[in-house]
C-alpha cells in the first residue's frame, strides 16, 4: 500500500484544509488578478505541518466524489443542502466559491511539482481514502483535518491519531482516545455511532429527535454500540427508558441506513501509491515557474526548506 513500513505518514484532508485556508487567509491576487490566498495558506499549512512533525510519507486526500451516489442513496437528505446544481445523470456540483474554485487547479499543479502525493478513488469521498490509508498503514499516522468526522479512526493502540485544526493549524490538537472521551464521554470507537445519533446538520444527517451529545452518550456508555441501542430499544423487556426508547424506535428508518453513511470506508483498494516525502521538489524549474505566475514565491521557498531538511 504505502512504500514505507517505517517513519510516520501523514494524511492530509485536503478539502478541510484549503476551504480553511481560503477563509483563514487575505485576501491575496496574483500578478494577472487570480486569488491565490488559499494557495499560499494550504502550501503553508503543509510547511508548518511537515516541519513540526517531519512525517515520511505523506498523501494529500482528495474528493474525488464529494457526495458518493451510494451515500445518497441510503440517505438522500446526505449533503443535499450543498448542492447547487443538479441534472438528470449528471454529478451533483458542491456550493463552492467561485475565488476558491479557481484556485484548486493551481493547488494540484503546485502539489504535482513537489512530488507529493495526491490520492482520489472515484465513488469516494478523501475520508474515506483517508479512512483506508490508515487503516491499512503499517506504520503510524497523524490525520489533518478540521472536520469531526474522522475522529472515529482514532485508535491508540495502531497509534492513528488526528490532528485536529479547526482553531486553525497553528492551535491545532492532537486527538487521542483520551481526548475524544474528555470531551464527549465516549471512546472514539464509538464515535461515527454518536455522530449518527446527535446529527450533523452541516453533512445533512438529521440526527435521531430530542437525541443531543448527553443523550447520546449516556445511551452509548450503556449499550455499548448502535446495535445494541435499537435491540435494548424494541426489546419490551430491555433496560431503557420511555423516553429513548420512543425516540428510537421513531427513528427506525433512518437508523437502519444512517450508520453506512456516516462509517468511514476502510477498505478501498488504494493501489501501490508513492506516499514517501520527496526531499526536494522533483520539479524545481516547474516549481519556480508557479511560483513567479501566481506570485506564490516565498511559501514556494518556505515549503522548499522544509523538505531539504527532512
């Protein structure tokens, strides 16, 4: 899978990353008027990422499907509030600034120049090529992200950690099991079936009713497992109160398809991918190149330094 058992591999969900960036950054044009403010923040996250972690291999997660037809399927509502255009037998089109949108493109010519690695699977979502990366890793792996999604791949024991940016990449977290269960009283293992019953109403999961974080947790804590909740919760006999037990049996629709949808692929077949860290551009001419058209030079540089001396 990856060309590396040793080392750490850093996982980069590049979506989260460059729509942060693109927001977190000003406003920043190029010599022709291009916006390439989240050009040279995600280049930067990257720098300061690398440098403080000095992974050996590392894979930018790409959306090759942002709204999987299969997700879709199970659950309709999936993302559908981020749809802005649809046609008969054509993909669905993601809300996406036009500022941004245009800056993607370059993203991928400068990644392409760097030698780093960038990985889609079509039908999928990065998540889930993440999700599989790190599932099948043989060595340890760090997860950049800024979404909750991927805290359910936490696994102390794999040593697969997340590093959580959503306060931005210079206050970011490192999300461990412990983490995850200071802060919702649940062990990450349990996490994508907390999500499915809290909701998520930026990804279109409505969430079970009158079922928010404590609920959610207390009920986890004492059936172990979604399965577990919906047995404890049709059984007449089974150790649950009126309350839940009514809120879950009127969710029995969405709770027989919302856990595929919010479970993370592991198994893709992601193929023999080159993951290992370059340790200089492998295209320096057509690096300096970008560097001068979009006026990128100086994280150009700053990425540059940090890979010589790695």
């Amino acid at each position: 899978m990856t060309d590396s058992q040793t080392g750490r591999l850093m996982l980069l969900d590049s979506a989260s990353m460059y729509f942060r960036a693109f927001f977190g950054v000003p406003e920043i044009k190029a010599p022709d008027g291009t916006p390439v403010n989240a050009v040279r923040g995600f280049l930067d996250f990257i720098s300061r990422l690398v440098g403080d972690y000095e992974p050996t291999d590392l894979v930018c997660c790409w959306d090759n499907d942002w709204r999987p037809q299969w997700r879709v399927d199970l659950l309709p509502s999936y993302k559908a509030h981020r749809v802005v255009a649809e046609k008969t037998g054509a993909p669905d089109i993601e809300e996406v600034p036009d500022p941004l949108q245009v800056q993607v493109p370059i993203i991928l010519d400068v990644l392409e120049a760097f030698g780093l690695c960038v990985k889609g699977v079509d039908g999928y979502e990065a998540d889930d090529v993440i999700g599989s990366f790190a599932a099948q890793a043989r060595q340890p792996v760090d997860i950049v992200t800024g979404d909750r999604d991927l805290f359910q791949l936490v696994d102390d024991d794999a040593d697969v950690r997340v590093l959580y940016i959503a306060r931005g990449v210079r206050n970011h977290e490192r999300v461990t099991n412990d983490w995850v269960r200071a802060k919702y009283d649940i062990g990450a293992r349990q996490y994508a079936d907390f999500a499915t019953l809290r909701g998520d109403a930026s990804d279109g999961l409505p969430g079970v009713a009158g079922v928010g974080d404590k609920t959610a947790a207390t009920l986890l804590q004492r059936f172990g497992d979604m399965d577990g909740i919906v047995a404890a919760a049709i059984d007449p006999d089974g150790d649950m109160g009126p309350g839940p037990r009514g809120k879950i049996k009127a969710a029995a629709d969405y709770l027989a398809v919302a856990p595929q949808v919010v479970a993370v692929a592991r198994d893709i077949d992601l193929g023999s991918p080159a993951t290992r860290l370059p340790s200089e551009p492998v295209d320096l001419a057509r690096v300096a190149e970008l560097g001068t058209k979009w006026g990128i030079e100086s994280p150009v540089q700053r990425l540059t330094e940090v890979l010589l001396k790695l």
